[in-house]
C-alpha cells in the first residue's frame, strides 16, 4: 500500500463527494472526512445527508462505516492519515483589500496550521478547494514555519472539475485529473501517490502533471472559460429579442461548428453557484495584482454580462404585467442555481425574487430540493434586504408546484429541474389569474402547447410579436414598415 489512510478537512460540496467515491473505488484505503461542525458531521451520518447529488446516498451507503468515516475528531484524522484534503470553502472576501474579487483564505490558512499544530509525522497535504495561484506556497510558508522535528511536508494542487448534479459521474468517469507539485524528487515522488490513488479507477493516460502554478491556475481559467460561454450566448440573446431571430436557432447553428461544439451554448436567465462568479472574481483580482488591467477588464466583462442577464430578465417580468407587480402573486419555480442539486449559492432565482419583492410582489416559491429554511435565509440575508420581516410576510413557501401557482398572476422558471417539463399546465391555468404569465428564464418548456392553453408567454432570446413564424421585437416591427414605406 502506497497510502493507507486519508484525510479530508471540509465535509462540504467537494470533500463529501471526492471522498466517497475515493472510498468507493478504493476499499482498502481507510477515509476519514472531518469538520468543525457537529451538525454536519452529524448530517453525514445519517439517513439524510446534508447535500443533495444524485448517486451520493448510494456511495455513502456503501462505503460508511466500512472505509469511510465522518469525525469532528480532527486530531486524530490528521496524526494517523499519510494524505490529508484540504477542502474547506474559499469565498470571496466581503471586507479589506481585495474585498468583493479577491478569494478569502483564512479557512485554508486555519487548516494548514491545524496540521502544522497536530501531525506528528511526514504528509502529503492537498489543496483541494478553488485557491488563487501559489496559494500551495502561502500553505507550505505555514507549514514549514511551524513543523516539529522529523516532520517534512510536500504540498500538491489537485482541482476539482465537478459540476454540482452530476458530480459523482464526474469522479467516477472523469476527463481528466490534475495534479501539481514541486519539481523535486520529493516532489514528484508525492505526486505519484496521489496518482496511486486515483490509478484505482482513472486511467493514467488520464492524470495530468504540472507544476503547482500551472494547476492552480487550470481551475481558475476552466470555470472562466464555461462562463464565458455562458455569458457570450446570454449576450445573443438580446440580440435575439431585438431582431426576431431565436436564440436556440442560432446557438444549434453555431454549436455544430466542431472548433466549437454545443455544450455551455443554452441561454438562460444566467449562472450562478459557488465556483463561477467567485473564480472569475479571484481572477480579475489577480490580474490586477500582476498589473494587468486589461486582462482584468476582459474578464470582469462575464460577470457584468451575467448581472445584465437577471436583471434584464427581471425588468421583463415587471414590464409584461403592466409595469407593476405590486400586491401581484407570482410564482418562483425554482430556487437553485441548477437542477439535480440543492445548492442556492448566487443562484439567479434570488435575484429575480429580490427585484420582484422589492417592487412590491407577493411570490410564492417551490423548489423540489431546496429546504424552506434556506430560501428564507437567502431573502432575508443582510446583504439583499434591510426590511427582513416584510420579506418573510410576502413570501409563502409551497411543497408542491400546483400548490405554489394557484391563484397567482405568472410564472417565472428559474431552475430546469425535469419535473417542470412534465406538469399538468393545463390544470395549472385553471387555477391561475388570468391573463396568465409564463416566463421561461430556462427555455425547457413547449411554449407552442403554452400558448394554445391560453398562456402569455415570454422566454430568452425571442422576441415578443408574431410576425408569420417569427417573433419580432417591437422596435424591429417598426423598422421593417419604416422600410416598406421607403421602397
């Protein structure tokens, strides 16, 4: 056995499921997970895990208690592992130099020096969470500083490239897998018991090594590069609405080009979770840092293109309804950021329903995965409201779809979970206000079959009057007469 025992700091959104699966693939590898919280540690070992993945219950049920274990007892993971995850949150810091860009790393630091404070043998520590480039030298810095005797350290940077809903496919049929560390015989030596561990289910041809700048740095440019993608199609769609093409059309058209392809092409009312914007962010704050404004100024664009998405999206909502939503039932379907996961962390829906609270609207919110108690958290959070109390009053939080939009005045569809393909929309408009309003900020639904129920309907990237098949935007209508009259 080349590594006997892990340990993983962090029992969130990576260290939960890499573990897991870690355990899974390899049975006699003993895999500690641990963490300050009591309530999460607690939440790992029962019947109802604190996040939701499809496939991870499964995994977990296999594996716990077997070779994979979830303990608040950090010492003693940290003495006995001979590999030790760092996977604990790295978010954007809200204060102080860089505030608002520049990732805050006083959880990476905590954990480096509770190894430094704890291990008593040699170990091979791995930055697990997103960090910014030579991150892994600020952690070695600590460690070396603070070792005993005997003690030596070798630091690796080891990505993760999972998207949240389908991250345990990710893991277990992974594209690739980066490792980075020192260009030394200690250094390359530790490398190849990372690569050890993983040549249990991923080819080798598969693991990628760099140095650790180079890996720091793929994770960054990977989750820049997808929201770019994003960002650029939403840009499109603007234009869509404005000139009558379809969005869809266009991104099917331009997604057969094989130097391009079709994934991260769907128009949407924008992205959010944990890693996009707050990568982008540490990004921008990085270049900055090196002196490089333009290179800044590029990347700064995709996150002011998302933020122009929702709120774009939200201003249509409130112009469709007369411009007024005040004392209106609308109703939320969707509250995370994507479909098959609970996670709600930037996601667009809070956008759209803080705008739509602050006009005044009543919204009735329903989300398959999300707990009641988290949408309240992100509403009443103090950085979107002053006035918590009024928030809680007008929203109402449903178990159910049908529950959620009867006797509303619209729709607006801010996750593409798969059940919101398949409702009764019919038995749905019986039961609304009528006119009643559909907006798709997910392009998923048969907005032809909408219509024909006697919906209003509005979308991304399709413009609002029928002109034969198509769908011209007003100020294009104009255009066109203007020219008919000329000639």
């Amino acid at each position: 056995m080349v590594i006997n025992k892990i340990c993983c700091i962090g029992a969130g959104y990576v260290g939960g499921p890499t573990c897991s699966v870690i355990a899974l693939k390899c049975p006699k590898i003993r895999v500690t997970v641990v963490d300050k919280s009591t309530e999460r540690i607690a939440q790992w070992n029962s019947e109802k895990l604190p996040i939701y993945e499809p496939g991870l219950d499964d995994v977990v049920k296999e594996c716990r208690g077997r070779n994979l274990f979830f303990s608040t007892d950090i010492e003693t993971a940290i003495k006995e592992a001979d590999l030790i995850f760092i996977s604990v949150n790295t978010p954007t810091k809200t204060f102080g130099n860089g505030k608002g860009r520049a990732a805050d790393l006083k959880y990476v630091e905590s954990a480096a020096r509770m190894i430094a404070d704890m291990a008593t043998g040699d170990k091979i520590v791995v930055e697990k969470s997103t960090v910014p480039v030579r991150a892994a030298e600020s952690i070695l810095n600590i460690l070396r500083a603070n070792k005993k005797p005997g003690v030596s350290y070798q630091i690796l940077s080891n990505p993760e490239f999972l998207a949240e809903g389908t991250a345990i496919d990710d893991l277990i049929n992974a594209d690739r897998v980066l490792i980075g560390g020192e260009d030394s015989p200690e250094g390359q030596a530790a490398i190849e018991k990372l690569c050890w561990v993983y040549e249990h289910w991923i080819s080798r041809r598969n693991i990628i090594t760099t140095n650790t700048w180079s890996s720091e740095l793929s994770k960054l440019a990977a989750n820049a590069f997808l929201a770019q993608r994003i960002s650029s199609i939403n840009s499109l769609s603007a234009v869509c609405e404005a000139t009558g093409a379809d969005i869809s059309e266009v991104a099917r058209a331009v997604g057969l080009d094989s130097r391009i392809g079709p994934k991260f092409l769907q128009a949407s009312v924008g992205f959010g979770g944990s890693c996009f914007q707050k990568d982008i962010l540490n990004l921008v704050y990085i270049c900055e840092c090196l002196n490089l404004p333009e290179v800044a100024a590029y990347w700064q664009q995709v996150i002011d293109m998302n933020e122009y998405q929702k709120s774009r999206f939200s201003a249509k909502v409130i112009e469709s309804l007369f411009n007024t939503v005040t004392d209106k039932k609308i109703t939320i379907l969707g509250f995370a950021f994507k479909k098959n996961t609970g996670d709600t962390r930037e996601s667009p829906a809070i956008h759209v329903s803080t705008t739509l609270l602050d006009e005044g609207a009543k919204l009735h919110i329903y989300d398959p995965k999300v707990e009641p108690s988290q949408i309240l958290e992100d509403l009443t959070h103090p950085s979107v409201t002053e006035e918590p109390e009024k928030v809680k009053k007008s929203i109402e939080i449903h178990s159910d779809a049908y529950t959620a939009t009867k006797g509303t005045h619209a729709i607006v569809l801010c996750t593409e979970w798969d059940e919101f393909v398949t409702l009764d929309y019919q038995r749905i408009y019986n039961g609304m206000m009528k006119p009643a309003y559909i907006f798709d900020g997910r392009k998923i639904l048969d907005h032809e079959a909408l219509m024909k129920i006697g919906f209003q309907v509005q979308t991304i990237g399709a413009g609002r009057l029928s002109y034969g098949r198509s769908w011209l935007h007003p100020s294009l209508a104009t255009l066109l007469l203007q020219c008919n009259k000329v000639h």
